[in-house]
C-alpha cells in the first residue's frame, strides 16, 4: 500500500509590526506650512469694510500625535497686524510693539487609511483655528478680530488641503513591503556545501489598520508563508510580484510551521554503496536498496540475489529524541515475512549489516536536525533584523524552538518543527 501525496507545507502566519514615527512627517509638512511669514496686502475684507494691509507670525513647532486612527496636528502662532479702512489712509494695528504679539492655536485632525498604492491616505479632516487675543485696533476702534479669524481660517485650509497629498508621499511603505516579499522568495542555504535550503514560499501579505500611539502610529504587515527545508539542488526562485494591498489581522506573535525533508534518495544511495560492498562475498547479496514511508513508519527494501532471490523489508518508526535533538532510526528490525524467509535458507544476510549500512547513510542512525533547526532560527532572523533603508529599522526574536511531529511521505522523512517570536520595524 502506497501513502498519500504529502500535504503542503503548513501555512505560517508572520505579523510584522511597523511603528511610524509621526515626526517622519514632519519635514514635510514644515515645508507646507513656513515657521514665519509675512502677508502683505491680504484680502481680508468684511462687510465692516476693513482691508488687513499687512499680517505677520511665527509659528511654533508642529506637534503630531496618533489618536485611534487620526493624526493630530497643534501648533501656535503669535502674530500681529495692521489695518486700515477702504479708501481711507489711516492705519493702525494689534501686536505692535508695546504691545505683545497676539496669539492663535491651530489644530487639525486627520483620519489615516491605506490607500492601495502601499501609501498612507488621509481623509476626513478637521480644522479649528482658536484666536486666544483679541486684536482691537483703537485708533479706528475697530475691533479686527473676526477679520483676522477669517484670514488664519484661510491659511488653516490651505495647509490642510495640502497636507493631504504630502503625507501620501512622504508615508510611503511599498519599499518596505517589496523588501520583505523579495526576501522571503529567495531560497537560503543553511549549510556551506550549498545542498540544505531553506524555503519561505510566501503566499500572500495582509495589512490592519493604522492605529494612534502618541508619537507613532502603528500598523502591522502580516506575511503569510509555506516554509520547508529542503536537501539536495538549489530550488528555484520564483518571481511573485508583490500581492495587491489588503487589509487583515495580526496577532503579536509570528507562528512559523517549518518542514524538514530529508529525502530517501540520498539515503539509497549511501546504504546501497556500503551493502554492495559488504555482501559481495555473501551467499546473499544486496542488488539494490529502496527506502519508502507509510504513515509513521520506515521501509527500507531490499533486492536480494543469491542463496536467496526475491525482496527483503526491514521497518523503522524514526523517533524525535528531544535531549540529544537528533531524529533517530535507532530501531531497524526485519518484518516478519522477511525473517522467515532468510531463517529457511540460514542466510549470512544478517540485521546487523542492513541496518548498520543504514546507521551508516543516516549518520550513524541520528540525523542531527537540532543543529538545522538552528540555521532555520538563525537564516529567519537574518531576514528579520536589521537596516532594511535609511531610517528603517526592524528587529525579531524567536523565542522557541518546537517540534511537532515526525512522519513519513513515499520519498522522504518529514520533521514538522514551530517556531515563534515577535517582528517589528520602525519607520524614523
């Protein structure tokens, strides 16, 4: 009976935590909104009648701030100006000297989406500007307040309908999800003679919403993969451009299923090599050696020649041993059948040499997969750290190391290990 094909690789589920550092925005949005400028000549009439000639601030740092899912931008501004009516050449003004420049507070609220170009959007937004003094202007006693309000409400807008296509700009993460999707497409070796390699396979990447954390907003690239280790040739690479943007959920931990397949192929032709040798003075000689899986269980075949014709089958439960970290084929023993066909014929083909050639093609009977499981934490973290771009910073750490499960397919062992840990950038 022959066992099913081998399942694909488990889907593993990698959540990387980005941190945008609002102040990243901050260049950019200075340069929309100037810390001192001078207007002169605004028009700034209302039905009073009044023209502001000339209106001068300065205004303080900008301060950025996440809330839930909106950016929260405050500053202040001192400011102070002259006025005059229409056709009339008398002028005075608020905010001159001796008096102190008079004060505005400017606040504006934004909500940050995801756009589908891997950018960040706004939308919805809020604009209050709050005139703290009075401007009275006492030579004409006017009082210019309302005028001046209508004037910063002007400016207030035309930052923030400017803001709106900056941040886009500045706030654009495809860089950094392109990164990340390359880097779990290629293959990684893990040993220096170029024959173990590990496989990310990445199916797919997910994005949550951006959420307000003070300082930083914060959102989350959830990497979805079928990773495996696969022995032999170099796999291919193959070339998946980075999925179309959509939105997900991630948990705070990565959980990464990784396969480890240790083909019989090799094994075959190891074994076969040391039996050939070690029975051609025999009267039973090994012609050829077959390894084959069914369930949890280890055949290994044997065409025999000789005193004796036909097929021999030793079995093998390969077992996880957790002290040593090492799998382990340590149980070799013949079927049933097979005993009692090589006890008819009192053959010199004993367990012992099947099943030492065996130990001999594995290792001695102890694959060391603790040391590849090592190189799999060590190549993942390699993937998982470091300076992706200018100001763009990301750190991992697995924190265990499991395995699962020990299985056969019909052309290989397969060690089903777990990985998990925490995965984060930040954007500065």
């Amino acid at each position: 009976m022959t066992s099913p094909p081998a399942p694909p690789a488990a889907l593993a589920v990698i959540p990387v935590r980005v941190t945008y550092v609002l102040s990243a925005l901050r260049p950019s949005l200075d340069s929309l909104f100037p810390e001192r400028d001078s207007l002169s000549e605004a028009r700034c009439a209302n039905a009073a009648g009044l023209v502001c000639h000339q209106y001068v601030y300065r205004r303080d740092s900008l301060i950025l701030r996440g809330t839930e899912n909106r950016l929260q931008i405050d500053t202040r501004l001192t400011y102070r100006a002259r006025v005059g009516t229409l056709g009339s050449a008398r002028v005075a003004g608020c905010g001159y000297a001796p008096e102190a420049m008079r004060r505005a507070d400017l606040h504006m609220t934004t909500a940050l989406f995801w756009r589908r170009d891997w950018r960040i959007g706004s939308r919805d937004t809020r604009l209050v500007a709050t005139l703290r003094d009075p401007c009275l202007v006492t030579a004409l006693g006017l009082n210019a307040t309302r005028t001046l309000q209508s004037v910063i409400d002007k400016q207030l807008a035309a930052f923030a309908a400017q803001a709106d296509s900056a941040i886009p700009v500045a706030g654009d993460f495809r860089p950094l999800a392109d990164s990340l999707w390359r880097s779990f497409l290629a293959p990684t070796p893990l040993d220096s003679t170029g024959t173990l390699w590990l496989l990310l396979d990445p199916q797919t990447v997910r994005v949550t919403p951006f959420v307000g954390a003070g300082r930083n907003i914060t959102t989350t690239l959830v990497l979805y993969a079928r990773p495996r280790v696969l022995a032999g040739a170099r796999p291919a690479t193959v070339d998946k451009p980075l999925p179309v943007l959509a939105l997900g959920e991630g948990a705070a931990d990565f959980r990464v299923p990784v396969s480890v397949e240790l083909p019989f192929a090799e094994l075959q032709r190891m074994a076969l090599e040391q039996l050939a040798e070690e029975t051609a003075r025999q009267s039973v000689k090994v012609d050829s050696v077959l390894l084959r899986g069914a369930g949890d269980s280890l055949f290994v075949d044997l065409a025999v020649s000789g005193a004796l014709t036909g097929r021999l089958t030793l079995v093998s439960r390969p077992r996880w041993d957790a002290a040593a970290r090492e799998l382990r084929l340590d149980d070799l023993d013949w079927t049933l059948q097979s005993r009692g066909r090589l006890a008819r014929i009192k053959a010199t083909l004993a367990t012992p040499l099947v099943a030492r050639a065996v130990r001999r093609a594995t290792s001695g009977g102890r694959v060391p997969l603790g040391a590849q499981l090592d190189s799999v934490r060590t190549e993942l973290l390699l993937k998982l750290n470091g300076t992706l771009a200018p100001g763009v910073v990301m750190g991992s750490s697995v924190r265990d190391v499991q395995i699962l499960s020990v299985r056969t397919t019909p052309s290989a062992i397969v060690v089903q290990a777990f990985l998990s840990g925490q995965s984060g950038v930040w954007v500065q």
